[in-house]
C-alpha cells in the first residue's frame, strides 16, 4: 500500500523532485539527501512513531522493494539535524503549489482558510547548555530550555505546514 502511496505522490505531486531538491551542509556524504528525506516522508506516511520503529522495518521483504530503506536512525537524525532550510522551503512551496492546482486542497465550507501558529518548547534541562539555549531563572537556578513557532494551513481536508523557526533572543549591543 506505501508502494503505491509513493507512486501516486511521485505522479501527481512530484515527489521525486521535491526530495531531490533538499539539500544539506555536509561536506561528505555516504548517504545521499534524497534518501533521507524519502526515509523521513515514509516514516510520516506509514504513521511510525519514531526513527527507530522505522529502522526495524528494514528487515521486512516488503519494506526492502521501496528505495532508500537501509538508511539507519542515526544517520537520519544527523542529516536531517543539517537541512538546508531555503531547499526544504521551496520544496515546500513547490507542494503547495502542485496541490493547491490539483484541487486538492479543500477550504472549509464557510470558505475561509485559517492560519494557526503554535508555539512549544521542545525540553528543558538546568544540567546542559547548546549555543542555542534560552535560559531562564527558576528559583535562583538557570534552567535552558528550547523553543519553536509552527505555522499551519488549515484546510477542511489538510493541514499544510508552511513553516517553523526556532525561537532566538536578539542579543542588543
């Protein structure tokens, strides 16, 4: 059922040229991007909780017909941990376009599309501190935590992710 899913995805929405056209800032690779991101879009498709659940699929002779499908969980979540955001937006807009002209973007009946923007912080922690960190003050200690926006189309039939960014703070000199 994926097979023919892809296939499908491939013909009326281009999939291989959107894959295709995501690149990353690795100066060597082994695996190539495509792989990844084909990885990555039949975990979402097969409705798989993690990377690994994805790995364990390997195995399966149905699974191995697919391409791209011996790409481990580590290597996936490095790669996809070095994205070229400007690729992944303009696959993105070439998607929404592809769908958008297939009609296969539904508005609710009232006519309306609405844009929903969510914000989460993805962990906290007061024992480790990344570049990106945010900090804040919990009862005198420092606790760094991460946060994002998402931004969504809500269709009646889909909803669309137009983008999300990390939240920074602006350092003002």
């Amino acid at each position: 059922m994926l097979e023919r899913l892809l296939r499908y995805a491939d013909k009326q929405l281009h999939f291989g040229e959107l894959v295709t056209g995501v690149r990353d800032h690795r100066r060597w690779s082994h695996v190539p991007t495509a792989d990844v991101v084909t990885a990555v879009l039949d975990m979402f498709f097969a409705r798989l909780g993690s990377l690994n659940a994805l790995e364990k699929l390997n195995h399966l002779p149905a699974w191995k017909k697919l391409p791209a499908r011996s790409v481990s969980a580590d290597t996936i979540g490095r790669v996809v941990d070095v994205l070229d955001d400007g690729s992944l937006r303009a696959s993105q807009k070439m998607l929404y376009t592809s769908m958008k002209r297939n009609k296969q973007l539904v508005a609710p009946s009232h006519g309306l599309i609405a844009l929903a923007l969510d914000g989460h912080e993805s962990h906290c922690t007061y024992n480790q501190r990344c570049q990106g960190c945010l900090e804040r003050d919990i009862d005198g200690k420092i606790q760094y935590y991460h946060r994002n926006v998402t931004a969504q189309l809500i269709f009646d039939n889909f909803s669309f992710l137009v983008d999300m960014e990390e939240q920074r703070l602006e350092k003002v000199s």
